[in-house]
C-alpha cells in the first residue's frame, strides 16, 4: 500500500513537472512576441512625438526645415527606409500642417516573419 502512494505522488509530481515546463515555454514564447510586437508600438509613439516637437515650430520655420529634421529624427529611431517618405501638407484656412509616414515594419516570430503597415498621422494648427 505504501509503494502504490508512493508511485501515485511520483506520477502527480511528473504531470506538475511537465505542465510547468509547458506553462514556463508558452509564457517565454508570449514575451518574445509582446517584445517584437511591442517594439514596433514603442518605435511609432517615438514618431509621432519627434514629428510633434519639429511642427510646433511650423510658423516659423520652412517645410524643407521641418522634413529634414523629421528625417533626421527617422534615422535616429532606426526606422525602416520606407518611413523616409515623408508627406507634409500645409493648408490655409484653418493654418493646419499635416504630416503623414506610411511604411512596414519586419517582425520575426518564431518560425515565420511577419510585415507590420505603420501609419502615423499628426496634424497641427499654427
């Protein structure tokens, strides 16, 4: 009688094993992902708080000014060469500059490589 609890605790002990080691994969396999996906969210938010930074400024200075900086800003983050093609638009009446970057970014995941479309959108009134 005693062996027999002694193999049930054993078999119990194993199936708590091997759900832990799955749980711990899943949960590593989860992180991985949140970190690539994650980055991308981290990257455009960077964007869009460059791009406002250089338009507060768009009364004063040129768009050529403004698109060079914001170019500037694309390198330094580390984006894609797609996210070099800037469009700014200025309108009148209301004064509005409108700054659109479209572009894809590469995220492995795991086993395959996903493209990921960024859009970033920031208008401004000076």
């Amino acid at each position: 009688m005693a062996q027999r609890s002694s193999t049930r605790l054993q078999g119990k002990t194993g199936r708590m094993k091997a759900t832990s080691m799955v749980f711990l994969v899943v949960l590593a396999a989860a992180i991985y992902l949140a970190v690539e996906v994650g980055g991308v969210f981290f990257r455009k938010v960077k964007l869009e708080d460059a791009i406002q930074q250089q338009i507060s400024f768009a009364g004063q200075v040129s768009d050529d000014a403004i698109r060079q900086q914001i170019l500037n800003d694309v390198r330094a983050i580390g984006l894609p060469p797609g996210a070099q093609r800037i469009g700014l638009v200025r309108t009148g009446n209301p004064r509005v500059l409108r700054v659109t970057i479209t572009y894809e970014e590469t995220v492995n995941l795991l086993v395959t490589k996903k493209q990921i479309p960024v859009r970033v959108q920031v208008n401004r009134r000076f």
